[in-house]
C-alpha cells in the first residue's frame, strides 16, 4: 500500500512477501486459508512493480475474499499511520504482541483499533393503485453525485443502531419509519480507518409522505418503483447494492433475513 492505493501484480494477484523487500516494514493482518497474510505501508508508488488500484477498482476486479482482505489491508495500514502518538502524554505509542492494538510505554494508555458503525436503510412503500413496491433512494451532494444511493449515516456515542435508523431518515429525509429490520452488514474501507456498514429494511410509516432533502447533504430523494429502479445504483460488492437486490420482486431467495449469517456475499448477484 501506498497512501489509499493498494498494489498488485501486473495481473491482478496478490503479491508474495518474496515480491518485496526484505526490510519492507512488515504489518500482520491474520491468516487466509492458514497462511500469514501481511501488508507493507510503501512510501513511494514509483519504486515497485505491478499495478496500483484503488479499493473500490480492487473490490471490483478481485473475488472474495481477497476484496475484504485488501480492505482490512487498509484499514489496519491507515489505523496504524494515523495513531502514533499518544493522545493522553504525546509519547509514541508501542504495538502489543498479537494484537490489533497500541500501548503507550509513558502512561500506559490503551489504545485499540476502534471501528465506526454506520447504518444503511433501504425503505420501502405500497405502490400506487396495488402497483409495486417504491424504494427511496437519495443523491448526494458530495462524492459521487450521480449516484442514487440509500439513506446513510454514523451511529452516535450512546446510540443503538435502530435508534441511529430512524434518526438518519428523519434528519436527512423528515420521514418515520416503521419494522427496522437487520439485514446484514458490510467491513467498508471506503471511509476512514474502521467503518462497518449496518444494512436495515424498513417500511415507511403513516401517512403516504414525500421525502424532503436539506440541499446540503442531500440534492435529491425520491420513490422508484421496484421494477424500474435507475441504472446509476451503488457497485456489486457494496452492501447498498446487495439491500437494493434484495427488495426487488426477482429478490425472491435473497429477500432480507434469509442466509445473511452465511456471509453478505452470499447476496452477490451478477
Ligand atoms: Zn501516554
């Protein structure tokens, strides 16, 4: 890894700790199929051979469970170059033997890598006139704004996940929501070190309601019928996608709650 990129070999295999330098700064990630896996904080992008991605081209190109390893990759990688220092006396912070975690030799503070949760909730309604379901979908106004994304947001300090759910869709849409339902959830190393990413259904509640955006984080919200949902929707391998697939009427098997303990990427669907 350099920065946010990932390397490769020219043909898009995962490189072998003889690939590289010996005196590569060596950062254990656990095992795959019983073999060590590691990853290196490169300094520079020019000096190695292959080809570098970004997660997001990586995920797409590589099968799981490499996508999540290279993840993790990151993740751990950005965790470790963003917490050197201790927060509490400013003395650098050691690793602790076997574990995802930092100690500070001065004062002793404790620091584990922490993860943030987010939730994503797909909301659903009666169609009109016994037509299909509707999905809200938003778009928002910073990354990729052509995309129609679903309601989204980080859980608070003091908060359940639920309570997270109905606080993002009233804040960023000022609608009520009814039967939150876990779907299944998603390491996402999109944003900041840690992320997971929570997927709920839900049904909108009451009365028959239009979505309202801000117009700062959110440009546009509207209702899609199930059977003609946009083209512009959140890549295969993003949790998003895999609720969006879910709620429509050829879901079938793959409807929320079913084989979701299995693994999410048993919602991967071509
Ligand atoms: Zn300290």
């Amino acid at each position: 890894m350099a920065g946010r990129k990932l390397l490769t070999g020219a043909d898009g295999s995962f490189l072998r700790v003889a690939d590289l330098p010996a005196d590569s700064p060596w950062v254990p990630l656990g095992t795959l199929d019983g073999r060590p896996v590691w990853a290196v904080d490169a300094p520079v992008t020019e000096s190695l051979p292959g080809r570098w991605h970004s997660w997001p081209s990586l995920a797409a190109l590589v099968p799981e469970p490499y996508a999540t390893l290279a993840g993790r990759a990151l993740a751990v990688v950005t965790w470790r170059r963003t917490h050197r220092w201790c927060g509490a006396c400013r003395a650098e912070l050691a690793d602790v033997p076997g574990e995802m975690a930092r100690r500070c030799p001065g004062c002793e503070l404790y620091v584990p890598m922490q993860l943030s949760a987010a939730v994503l909730v797909a909301i659903t309604r009666p169609g009109p006139d016994g037509g299909p379901d509707e999905l809200l979908l938003v778009r928002h106004a910073y990354g990729p704004t052509g995309l129609w994304a679903l309601v989204a947001g980080f859980v608070e300090a003091g908060e359940t996940l639920e309570a997270a759910v109905h606080r993002e869709v009233r804040e960023e849409v000022g609608l009520t929501v009814a039967q939150v339902a876990y779907f299944g959830s998603q390491p996402w190393a999109m944003s900041g070190p840690g992320t997971l990413l929570t997927g709920f259904t839900a049904r909108a509640a009451g009365p028959p309601a239009e979505p309202v955006v801000d117009g700062t984080e959110l440009t546009e919200a509207r209702w899609f019928p199930l059977d003609r949902l946009p083209a512009e929707l959140p890549p295969a391998y993003s949790i998003s996608r895999w609720l969006i697939d879910a709620a429509r009427p050829a879901g079938g098997a793959d409807a929320p709650g079913i084989s979701v303990e299995k693994g999410p990427f048993l919602h991967r669907r071509r």
